[in-house]
C-alpha cells in the first residue's frame, strides 16, 4: 500500500512539473517582454508547491515501509530508490530558499536576454549575483546532508553520483590532448579548398528543411514542435516535445544542427519507458547520458558523411536559387570538410567538435570557482577573457555578449550543468562505436535518411531504461564497458586526422 501511495504522489506531482515545463518554454518563446515579473512570480509559486508535495513528510514514511515491502519488482524497487534521493534532496532545502531562487533565476533569465543583446554585463550583474548567491545557499546545504562538497553537491542533481574527482579524470586525457591537437588539425585544414554556401537563407527554407531532417532523424512529429528562440534548447515533456533553435539568414547549417542537436534530446525523451510515465524511475536518466543522445545525432551522425550525403540530397529542393547559383557548395565532399571545420571562435554552441571541449573547460574552471566563492561575479568577464586566452587564445575583452554572457545556464542558475557537454560528447562516441559494430548496415541507412535500425538499438539499450539502472550500469549494460574517454579521442583521430 505504501507503494501505491508514492505513485500516486508521484505521479501528481509529475502534473505539476511538466506544466512548470510548458510554462518556462513559453517563457522563452511567445511572453511578451513585460509579463516577466508576473511570470517569475508565477513559476516560483509552482517551483514552491513541487518542492512542498516532495518533502511531505509521509513521503519519507512511506518510502521506509515500501523498502520492506517484498512483492515490488525491480523497477518498483528502483522507483523507491529514486523517490528517497529525491526526498533527501527535497527536504535539505528550506522552501523560501526554494521559492527565492526560482523567483531569482527567472528573473535572471529574463534580464539576460535584454543585457546580453546589449552586451551589458555591468547591468546584468546584480541579477546574476542574486542566482550565485542563492545557489551557493542552496550548495552549502544540500553539501551538508549529503556529505559531498557544494559543487559536486549542485552538480550531482544532473547526474546523480557524479563528483569532480570523476569529471576531473575523465577530462584529464583531453587537457594534454587537445592544445597540441588543436593546432595540427587547423594547420592540417590550410591547404582544403572550402566553398561557402552564400545567402540569404529565407527562414521559410531553413524550417522546412529543418522540419525533413527531425523526421529523418526519428522524432515524432505527433509529439514534438519547433519554434525559435534566443538559445537552442530542448523542453516540454515527452508526450509534449518543444525544440526551438535560432536561424540566421546568413547561413544555414549553424542554425540545422542546433535542430538535429535538440532532436536528439526530443527522441531520448519520447524513447522513455510508457509504464513508468510520472514516476521519477521513468525520467531520463541525467544530463550527461541526455547530452549524449543529442551528441550522437548532432556529432556522430549527422556530421559524418553517411548523413550529410542524405543532407545534400534535400538541399536543392530547400534551397532551388541557391543551389543553382553555387553548385560546388552543396557537392557532399565540400559539405563535409564545412561540417568537420575546425577554428577557434568564441561561440561555444558555434564550436565544432574539436574545440568544443575547450569551451566547456573555461565553463567548468569558473563556475567552480563561482559556487566556492573564489570568484567574485563582478569580475567574471575578466576572469572569462583570461580562461578563453588559456584554452583558445581568444580574447573577450569588452565583448561580453561573446563572452560571459553568451550561455542561459548561469542566468538560470544550472550551475554543475557544463561538464555533462563534453562527458556526453564520450557517451555518444562510445555508443555510436558500438553500434555501429552492432549494425552492419548502419552506414547505408544512414546515407538513405532512415535511422529506424539505430533509434530502436538507442531504445532497447538506453532510452526504455528511464532511471531503473545508475550511470556506470547503464554503459556497461550498453556498451560493454564503464565511460572510457579513449572512444572520443579515437573518434576525434579518425575524423580529423
């Protein structure tokens, strides 16, 4: 009975958390510029009733009896478990606490897309510091109950057992890797003859190809939407997908794979297991394994040339005009060496796969230093240029819109959120591998637009699997072995020499 009564908690509040999701995509996409307080107001309000409903004490009382309870199977058992982390969690934060840092980081959110196109950090500070604040609060606490520093505290909410000891190791190899490889690969490209596509792009175009490529890439359409936004994101629930990217005219392939990247967030979700819909069991697993999946499509798939040579199949009728004044642009061998361009930018969603880890090093070494407070926020942007100077050899300074300012997740307060990035570039490297030893006709599949074979291997072996298995089982289980950063780095070899 004690059982039946966490479900149907659960499931309830489930209700509430997917419209908190609906509602803050609406945020990002349709509100007009001055509903933000009352938004804020409203979202805080709903974060406060989540957070309340999750540290009910009979919560705790039941998650004791259902322990001995001894007719539960094994998603059952794993529902407990995941319910008794949660509610741990939930009642080491005082509900105002709760309450404040959601009203702060909404309303953070909304001064940053008005001071971000401004490149204003100075007038985006305060807001900023307020989330910090609140954040380092919240770490400090959640620290305490569960006997882990305040940063590996905030980042264990995105994946669940993870510790900088773990991030640290697996970025290890990459720290020595990629400065020396970053150089050969550029110098390496010097001598390729590289014809950019030119504009203008009408938007219409971009969103009906954008439209061919999800369907290609297996989202149900029946079940998802695209809309545009300041920052690409995936959000909804999984019977309710919302992708959004942002098109620029200018070109078209930044603004595509911003829509294949969040494809694959939208197809993990909709991949979860049906039975457990509601139940924190049945909810994808953690960031690093959900940045994984859109990795693999983004990364693995749709930049190598068994997808881009479907890709150049669609363009002439996306792009008539286009094609026919500059065909050599659109042959497959240009696409590809436009696909696996490798250069220094300061735009971390821009980034190719090379430098991209190098991007979420700057992030990681100073949203560490943020939470412990050896970071002041005002002195962010000089601390930013000095990192991006270290692992690019870029300079920020006076571009803060480029620079401190660029990502959400600060303003939003997913502080802990970055290193999943690159632990999930490994994810999807080490998957891909695999299943492409598994599928010996992968390749051609994916030349004809049809990744059906690889989406159902996805489902069976991650997606139906929810939260019933913890992150180290899940690889092992998957890939036959625990993360090994060596699948990344080989496949990085492989693609770019």
């Amino acid at each position: 009975m004690s059982y039946q009564n966490l479900e149907k908690h659960f499931r309830r509040i489930s209700h509430f958390e997917e419209l908190g999701a609906i509602v803050s995509w609406d945020e990002a996409v349709n509100m007009p510029p001055q509903a933000g307080p009352g938004r804020a107001d409203s979202l805080a309000s709903l974060t406060r009733l989540v957070h309340d409903l999750s540290c009910d004490p009979e919560v705790g009382e039941w998650v004791q009896a259902a322990q001995e309870e001894d007719n539960l199977n094994d998603w059952q058992r794993a529902n407990v478990g995941e319910i008794s982390k949660r509610y741990t969690r939930a009642t080491a934060l005082p509900a105002d606490l709760v309450e404040a840092t959601a009203q702060a980081c909404s309303l953070s959110e909304q001064a940053w897309r008005r001071y971000r196109a401004e490149s204003d950090f100075e007038s985006f500070a305060p807001f900023l510091k307020t989330v910090v604040e609140r954040k380092r609060t919240c770490a400090q606490a959640l620290a305490e109950t569960l006997e882990l520093s305040p940063y590996d505290a905030l980042m264990d909410n995105f994946e669940s057992g993870m510790t900088t000891a773990i991030v640290d190791r697996a970025l290890a190899p990459l720290r020595e890797f990629l400065p020396s490889y970053i150089d050969e690969v550029i110098e390496r490209q010097k001598s390729e003859v590289v014809v950019h596509p030119q504009g203008p792009f009408l938007v219409p175009q971009q969103q009906e190809l954008a439209q061919r490529m999800m369907v290609a890439s297996g989202l149900d359409m029946e079940r998802a939407r695209i809309d545009v936004s300041h920052h690409p994101f995936c959000g909804g629930v999984p019977s309710d997908v919302r992708i959004t990217t942002h098109y620029s005219e200018d070109q078209f392939l930044p603004g595509l794979m911003g829509v294949l990247h969040e494809s694959g967030h939208g197809k993990y979700e909709q991949g979860l297991p049906e039975a457990y819909r509601g139940q924190p069991v049945g909810t994808a697993l953690g960031m690093t394994v959900h940045e994984g999946q859109s990795l693999l499509q983004e990364m693995q798939v749709s930049r190598g040339r068994d997808f881009i040579t479907f890709l150049a199949s669609q363009l002439g009728s996306c792009f008539p005009e286009q094609v026919l004044r500059q065909p050599e642009a659109y042959e497959v061998e240009n696409l590809v060496r436009l696909q696996t361009r490798v250069k220094r930018g300061f735009i971390r969603i821009d980034a190719d796969e090379v430098t991209y880890p190098a991007h979420i090093l700057v992030r990681y070494d100073l949203e560490r230093d943020l939470v412990s407070g050896k970071l002041d926020v005002m002195d962010l942007p000089e601390a930013w240029d000095q990192k991006m100077q270290q692992y690019l050899g870029l300079s920020t300074r006076g571009n803060d819109r480029d620079g401190c300012l660029q990502d959400v997740h600060w303003p939003i307060g997913a502080f802990g959120y970055f290193p999943m990035y690159t632990l999930g570039a490994m994810v999807a490297a080490q998957l891909y591998s695999v299943a492409q030893d598994s599928l010996s006709d992968l390749p051609a599949q994916v030349r004809a637009g049809d990744l059906s074979k690889l989406n159902a291997w996805l489902k069976q072996r991650v997606w139906s699997k929810g939260r019933s298995l913890s992150f180290d089982e899940l690889m092992r289980q998957a890939s036959g072995e625990a993360l090994n950063p060596a699948f990344f780095v080989r496949h990085l070899r492989a693609r770019y020499g």
